[in-house]
C-alpha cells in the first residue's frame, strides 16, 4: 500500500528542490563519488534526499540502508541518525508505517542523544507529518511542530524555522483556523529576508490558502500570483496544490470553466503531486460540478477522490469529500446514499475535531506565543545591552583617538616650535658671523692685526706654529672654500698650506677635534644651513648638494638632518613659515 505525503510543507528537510536541468548534473558526480568512494557519506546524504525528493523511495532506503552498514563498521553514530531518519521518511510515505515509525522513534531518540539539534528539527517534522497524515491527528502534528520551532528558534536555525512555520500554518488551513494568518506571513517574510525562493514560496502559497479562507480573494489572488512564479522559475514539488487554490478562486468568482482547467491540470499531476492535493483537486472540481447542478459527474469525481484516499491510506480531506457526496445524493433525492455519506462524513468529522482537544491546543498556542513574546522581550533587552555596550566601546575608542591625535598634535606643535626656534637661532647666528667677518675685514684694511685668541698668547713656537698652520687652514675653508671641491682629500690641502698630510691630520684633530672628513663636511653644513636660511634662495636641494661638494644627495640629507636635527626640506619649509609670521 502506497502512501504520499498530506502537505509538501512538512518537507522541512528540503530547503528546496533544485531546478531539474540541473539535477541530473549534480547526480552523476554524486553517483561516480560512490563508485570512487562507496563510503562516502556526503554522497549518500544527498542521494538519499535527491531520491526522497524525487518520490523513488525505494532507492532512498536502499541507500539509508547501505548507510547504516557503514555505520555498523564504522560505529558512527551520526551515520546511524541519518540512515534512521531517511529509512524512516521513506517507508511512511510508502506505506510502511510501522517500521516508518520505529525508524522514527529511533531517530528521536539518537537526535535526542547526540544533542543535534539540527536534525532533531527534522525529526520533529517527520512525526508531525506522520501524525498529520497517518494518524490523521492535526493536535499532534501541532504538538510536534511547535517543539521543533521552539527548539529552532533556540539554535537560531532561521531557515527550519521559517519552513516550520508554514507547515503549522498550512496545518490550521486544514483545521479552517484563520488564526494560522500570522504564520503564514511571519513565515513569508523570512524567506525573503533569508533570500531563500522555496521559503517564499512555501510562505505565499500559505498565505494565499489563509486569506481565501479569510474570505479575502485579493490578497489570496496576489501571493498565489507569486507562488506560481516561484514554482514554474524552480520547478518545485507537488504543482497541484498551487493549481488547486487558483481553481478554489476562480470558483469563487464564478470563472468555473477556468476553474475547472486549473482543477484538471492539478488531477494530471499525479506521479509528481500529494496525495492530499490530487484529492483536493477531485473535491474542488466536484464542487463547481454541484454549483453547475452536475450531480452525477461530481458524485462520479467525489467517489474517485475517495478511493484514492483510502488506497493511499490518507484521510486528508475525505471527510470533506463525503459530506459533498451526501449533500450531492440530497439534491437528487437519493437520501438513504446521503444519509449513509453523512453518517461516514460525521465519524471522519469526529476523528479528526473535538473539544477537549481544541481546548487543549489553544491552551498550547497561547503558551506557544506566550513563550514566544518573552524571547521576543529577552531578545529585545539583550539587543539593547549589545547596543550599549557597542556604543561604550565605541565612545571609548572615540576618546582614546582624540587623546591620541590631541598628543600628537601637542607634539607637532612643540616639535614645530623646536624647528623654527633652531631656524631663528641659525639666522642670528648667520648675521652674528657676518657683522664679524665684516670687522675683521675693516681692521685689516686699517693696518690693525686681527686680535689674537688670548689662549694663545703665552703659547710656546711649536704651538704658535701650529696655530698659524690651523688659522691658514680655517682661511682657505672660509675664504676660497675649497670644501666645495667634491674630489677634496688630505694631501691637496697639505700641498695648499705646505705641509705634509700627517701634520695636517694632527693640528685638525688638535684644534677641532674632528677628523678630516667630519671637519670638511662641517664646513659644508655650516653653509647649506647659511644658504637654506635665506628665504629668498630657492636653489633646488640637489644643485645645493653638489655646489657644496657631496657625492649623493642621500649623504647631504643625513648629515644635515644629523646636524640640525630635520631634513634640508624641512628646515628650507621652517625659515618660510617663520617669514610669514614675521
């Protein structure tokens, strides 16, 4: 005995189906990964969904069953899980519902085990639909699908979730609830926030099924107009139910001869299709027949919805569909067959409805939402305590970086005060030097000798010779500025002052405590610092660097910098701003 599933909904371990031109792609590398690697798991994972997907639940248990014998060599039990789950679906949707269960239980309790909450959300929608479609008991079905939201909604599994949602919606359709409104739409508007077409379809068929009930035709027409774009664009499972509401509204609406294509092109859907919406399709065509008083053709449909039900073994909607056989036999004065149709609609009725148990699940939604308005609420406060304490954060990252930029500009500002001090003190020194020169010059033209340093007044020959060497040497550096020469060395100025270089290299030393090279390159110091300090000079630095006698810039900048304490650039910048501010 076969059976199909009451609602594509309860499919909440399929995301969505995957377009079928793309498919058979996906298929062949999965097949030639087992053939590679007969115990690769992700292989027979998806094999096992493609099939269960595809309505070949033979296969699919073939493979869950080749899955837990690798489990058995292995001793994993997450294999075990999945093997139970897969055999599980697979043998209630093809109407072994006994050992479907045991697998089930199995998977339950493993799941439960194994803290895998992920999978234990698919589990509680696997026995909502076994309670839904089995046991034709809608309260269980709740009962299990609002475990395995709450449990969804823990772990923030946004996607199980949302298609939990539209199954317990779709679930309240069936019970003629329009409390399942709020499911149907909060499911919707998760699936286009998740970006995920199944969701959203799943959500707006819901909605649209929720609205028609509501009486609301407009709205029902505009999502199911969405769905229907969704599903040709994805090529998603069971057509017939999309089909089947567009036949209800346009019913509705008095369209019947459209209605009724809608109707017949969901009936033709039978390999791909529920078995809960082939019968519905037989229900709603059946009643447009009545409303166009074809009794006989309508009783004719109404009873081929029946034995599909019962060969299926699925009572979804056979209730329904004896109560439209009776009202049918009634209009056509055949009251006993209306009468034995009302008495089997009235023992499906009950099975299906009754007090203690609508009073046991209002109980249970408003602890539901109840619940779940207190998540909301905690959610909520601990939204707005991450928001404060990203904002202390960031005020506190604020504060650091003005203290950090204000010190650095503190720092700018002293080290900027420190250059243009060091640039004022040079120039004074440079008009200091230059008054001095000028003296010297005057005295000479006048006959007076040019004072001597008292230190060397009382000095023996020996020093007073080396002291006239040293004075000869400072005037050839400060008078014919032979430094400028860039091939300068030791023995051309022993051979200009008549001397020999060992000699040379000894008054320096003596007198300036340098040695020859750092004696030379003072000089040339002393007279880029004179050059750049003239705010009219605007010799390039390279022209400057060699004019004094430097190989490579590169030397020139480094020993300026060494020496003053910033960068020829630097200092040339300084003596501008300081003229400004003069």
């Amino acid at each position: 005995m076969k059976i199909k599933c009451l609602l594509f909904m309860f499919f909440i371990w399929m995301p969505f189906c995957l377009k079928a031109q793309k498919k058979p792609l996906i298929l062949e590398r999965q097949l030639e990964t087992i053939k590679k690697d007969p115990e690769n798991s992700d292989a027979l994972r998806f094999l096992c969904q493609y099939y269960l997907n595809k309505g070949d639940y033979s296969k699919t248990i073939t493979y869950a069953e080749y899955m837990k014998n690798i489990a058995d060599k292995t001793k994993n039990p997450s294999l075990y899980l999945y093997s139970y789950l897969y055999q599980g679906q697979a043998q209630m949707m093809s109407g072994r519902e006994k050992v479907a269960k045991k697998n089930l239980n199995l998977s339950l309790e493993l799941a439960t085990k194994l803290n895998n909450d992920s999978l234990l959300c698919s589990v509680y929608g696997s026995l909502g639909l076994y309670a839904a479609n089995i046991d034709t008991d809608y309260y269980r079905a709740i009962q299990w699908l609002y475990k395995g939201m709450a449990l969804a909604q823990q772990n923030n599994y946004q996607q199980q979730y949302a298609l939990l949602l539209g199954n317990l919606a779709n679930i309240y359709y069936l019970k003629k609830d329009t409390a399942g409104i709020k499911y149907a739409l909060e499911s919707y508007e998760l699936g286009h926030s998740l970006d995920d077409p199944y969701i959203i379809y799943t959500g707006a068929v819901n909605a649209a099924y929720m609205y028609f009930l509501m009486k609301q035709n407009e709205e029902a027409m505009k999502y199911i107009h969405e769905a229907e774009a969704l599903m040709l664009e994805n090529d998603f499972y069971d057509q017939a139910h999309t089909y089947n509401l567009f036949g209800n509204l346009l019913s509705d609406s008095g369209e019947y001869a459209q209605a009724i294509e809608y109707y017949k092109k969901a009936m033709k859907d039978k390999q791909a299709a529920q078995t809960s919406s082939i019968v519905y399709a037989h229900l709603g065509y059946a009643r447009v027949l009545m409303k166009l008083k074809k009794y006989e053709e309508a009783i004719l449909l109404l009873k081929q919805g029946i034995a599909i039900s019962y060969a299926r073994a699925n009572a979804i909607h056979r209730n329904a569909l004896y109560e439209t056989l009776s009202a049918c036999y009634e209009q056509l004065h055949q009251y006993h067959e209306a009468l034995n149709s009302y008495k089997v609609f009235r023992l499906e009725n009950d099975s299906l409805f009754n007090k203690d148990k609508e009073r046991d699940l209002s109980e249970m939604r408003f602890r539901y939402d109840t619940e779940r308005q207190e998540n909301l609420i905690k959610q909520g406060k601990l939204d707005v305590m991450q928001k404060e304490q990203r904002i202390q954060q960031q005020t506190f990252i604020l504060i650091i970086i003005v203290i950090v930029l204000g010190l650095l500009y503190y720092l700018y500002r002293r080290k900027n005060k420190l250059y243009l001090s060091i640039v004022k003190q040079n120039q004074e020194a440079i008009k200091r030097e230059t008054a001095l020169n000028r003296r010297i010059k005057e005295l000479e033209q006048n006959g007076q000798p040019a004072p001597t340093p008292e230190k060397y007044a009382g000095s023996s020959l020996t020093d007073e010779k080396s002291l006239e060497l040293f004075r000869a040497l400072e005037r050839i550096m400060r008078e014919e500025k032979v430094y400028k020469d860039n091939t300068i060395t030791k023995d051309k100025v022993a051979e200009l002052l008549g001397t020999n270089r060992t000699y040379l290299s000894r008054i320096i030393n003596e007198q300036s405590k340098l040695s020859f090279t750092h004696y030379i390159n003072s000089f040339r110091i002393e007279e880029a610092i004179r050059l750049l300090s003239d705010p009219e000079n605007d010799t390039p630095l390279k022209a400057i660097s060699a004019d004094l006698g430097f190989n490579s810039i590169s030397t020139f900048y480094n020993l300026f910098q060494s020496a003053v304490g910033m960068t020829p650039s630097q200092y040339r910048n300084k003596v501008l701003e300081l003229q400004k501010q003069q």
